[in-house]
C-alpha cells in the first residue's frame, strides 16, 4: 500500500489565480506518507487560493494532503471536533449552518482548505479562523505533535506555525445555534462580498494598513484596470488581481511592481510568493 501518491504537476494547475510553473507534486495518503514527503525540502500546499508561484516553479517538493484529511463527512454533530486539515472550508461553512452550528460564517466564500485557512488564519471582518480553532495537529520534526491554538499566535491574516510545520487537523469549537440565524449571519457576509470579481484570482493581493483599505486606496488611485499581458487589476474591486486567460507570474509581479510605484506609501503583499 503506498503512502504517497508522486508526479510532476505544473502548478498553475493548482492555484486559483492559474500561474505558476513546473513542481513535483507529492500527494501524502497517510502519516507514513508525510514522514516520506517531507524527508526532504518541501512546501506544503492548500487549496492554492492565495499562493503566486513563479513561472519557473519551485524545486522543493510540494506537498499536499489527501482526501484521507478530508473529514467534511464526519461533521455531524458535536460543536466540538478535530477535522483534517483537507476538509473545504466553503463545504464546513455550509454543513456547519444545515447543523446549526455557529462560528464560521465570517468564513463564508474564502475557497480554503482547513489547512490553509488556519495558516493564513484567514478571515473577513465578520470572523476568523482563530474565533473557533482551539488546538491544532501538527506532523514537525518527524511526528505529531498537539499545539493550543494560542501557540500560534494568531492575527490578521498571520499565524505563528512552527519552521517545517504541516497543520495535519484542527480542533475547532462551535456554538449551537438556529440554522436560520446561522443563514442569516451568512447573506450579511455574502453581501458584503458582492463587489469581488469572480473571475479567477488569488483574492485579495495586499493587506489592508490599519484602518483603511487597499482596494478603496488602488481605487481611488484610479488603478482599476491597470493591465500587464492578461493580469489586471479588476475593474470591480482594486485590492483583487485577476486573471484574464494567460498571465503570467512575470505579467502579475510587473502589475503589482507599478501599483506600488502609484502609491505614496507602498502596500504589503497578502500573497505567499513561491519560487522568487
Ligand atoms: P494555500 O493558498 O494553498 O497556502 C497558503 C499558505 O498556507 C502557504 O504558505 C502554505 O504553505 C500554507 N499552508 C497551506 N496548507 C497548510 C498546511 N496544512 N500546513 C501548513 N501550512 C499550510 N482570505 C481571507 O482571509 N479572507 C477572504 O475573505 C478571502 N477571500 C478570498 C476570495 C477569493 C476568490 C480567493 C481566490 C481567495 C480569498 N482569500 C481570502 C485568500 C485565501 O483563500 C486564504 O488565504 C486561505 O486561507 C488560503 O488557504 P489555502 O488552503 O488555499 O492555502
Ligand atoms: N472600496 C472601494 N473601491 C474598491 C474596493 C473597495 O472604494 O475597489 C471600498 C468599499 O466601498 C468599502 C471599503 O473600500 O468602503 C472596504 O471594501 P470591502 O468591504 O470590499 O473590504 P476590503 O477591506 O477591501 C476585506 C478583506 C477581504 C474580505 C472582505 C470582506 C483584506 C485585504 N481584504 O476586503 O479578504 O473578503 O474584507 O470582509 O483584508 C482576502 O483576504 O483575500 C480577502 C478577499
């Protein structure tokens, strides 16, 4: 029975934004597989929803959990669980709400996985990843290993993991609640939503400074629509780069270089930059 799953993959494949080259992608089945895969350099990836990986790809191995960390059918009912860190998070936010459990609707419409999500410790301003994760598995230095959440020092868009740490589960607490209010706290976070493009992208691509937002300063800027080969800032909302058809890392990575140069005070990258 193996372990782990090896091929070549070309990592636009991947990742939501679709750029991004050549890296050999090791698919772990199991903890035996994760010692293996991780017996050399790697990185580990998620649902690629926030990663702008360079055109040449990366030479590290790229590992991924597999549907075996993907515990979106054992959510049935206590408001207390360990899930595996494939579990989709748009399916958890979902099922949550059918159950009546509350927390993750803040969560609503980022395409993570768990893994990712609590790496990131992704969020909107209705709630984050933090609110409800209360201790977490990792596999680091060979073995798993159980940390509380507060270990890991979660803030916006920002968690503390361990150098070659993988997130394996995460134990996540909910509150009982009505699925029509859950439903409700939802169509708030949906609306909120609706100015974001839906052509593909890697969400937002800057952090917001303090007290303001990226996408209002791009905008105001008069950026929307700023364009390098098929990358483009989106003409719906400023902070979100999207992906005509055929960008590249070198076409994003230009776009994102002039924005900057726009601005009077340069903006963070949101992003995980691979291979640069
Ligand atoms: P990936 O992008 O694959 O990886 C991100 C980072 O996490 C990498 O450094 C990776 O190495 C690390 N990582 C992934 N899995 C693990 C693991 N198991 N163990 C250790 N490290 C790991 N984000 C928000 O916070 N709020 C939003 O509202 C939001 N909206 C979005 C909307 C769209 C349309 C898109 C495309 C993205 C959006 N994002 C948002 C960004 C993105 O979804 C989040 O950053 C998310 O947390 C990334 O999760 P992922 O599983 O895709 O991780
Ligand atoms: N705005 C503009 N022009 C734009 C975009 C926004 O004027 O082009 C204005 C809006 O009108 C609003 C303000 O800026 O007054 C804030 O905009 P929005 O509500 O869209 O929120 P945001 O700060 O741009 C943040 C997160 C999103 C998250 C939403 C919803 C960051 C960097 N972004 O966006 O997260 O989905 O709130 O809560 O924190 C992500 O991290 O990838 C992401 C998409």
């Amino acid at each position: 029975m193996p372990h782990v799953d090896v091929r070549q993959v070309q990592l636009r494949d991947l990742t939501t934004l679709k750029v991004g080259g050549a890296a050999e992608l090791w698919d772990v089945l199991d903890e035996a597989g994760l010692r293996e895969a991780t017996a050399a350099p790697f990185r580990v990836i998620g649902a690629g929803s926030n990663l702008l990986v360079a055109d040449a790809g990366v030479p590290e191995r790229v590992v991924r959990l597999s549907r075996a960390f993907n515990d979106i059918g054992a959510m049935r009912g206590p408001h207390d669980l360990w899930l595996g860190a494939a579990t989709p998070l748009p399916g958890l936010v979902r099922r949550a709400q059918r159950l009546g459990l509350s927390g993750l609707e803040g969560l609503l419409g980022v395409p993570a996985v768990l893994g990712g999500a609590v790496a990131m410790n992704a969020g909107t301003r209705f709630g984050e990843m933090s609110d409800t994760l209360q201790e977490v598995e990792l596999f680091v230095n060979g073995g798993l290993e159980r940390v509380e959440a507060a270990a890991l020092r979660p803030g916006y868009r920002h968690a503390e993991l361990p150098d070659g740490a993988v997130v394996v589960r995460a134990r996540l607490r909910l509150s009982p609640s009505d699925p029509l209010r859950v439903q409700a706290r939802m169509d708030e976070v949906d609306a909120a939503r609706a100015g974001q493009p839906k052509i593909k992208s890697a969400g937002c691509a800057f952090k917001n400074p303090p007290g303001s937002s990226a996408g209002q300063i791009i905008d105001a800027a008069g950026l929307k629509g700023l364009r390098v080969g098929d990358a483009m800032v989106s003409l719906e909302h400023g902070n979100f780069i999207v992906n005509l058809g055929n960008a590249t890392a070198r076409d994003v990575c230009a776009l994102l270089t002039r924005i900057n140069e726009r601005l009077p005070v340069p903006l963070e990258l949101e992003w995980r930059r691979w291979g640069f």
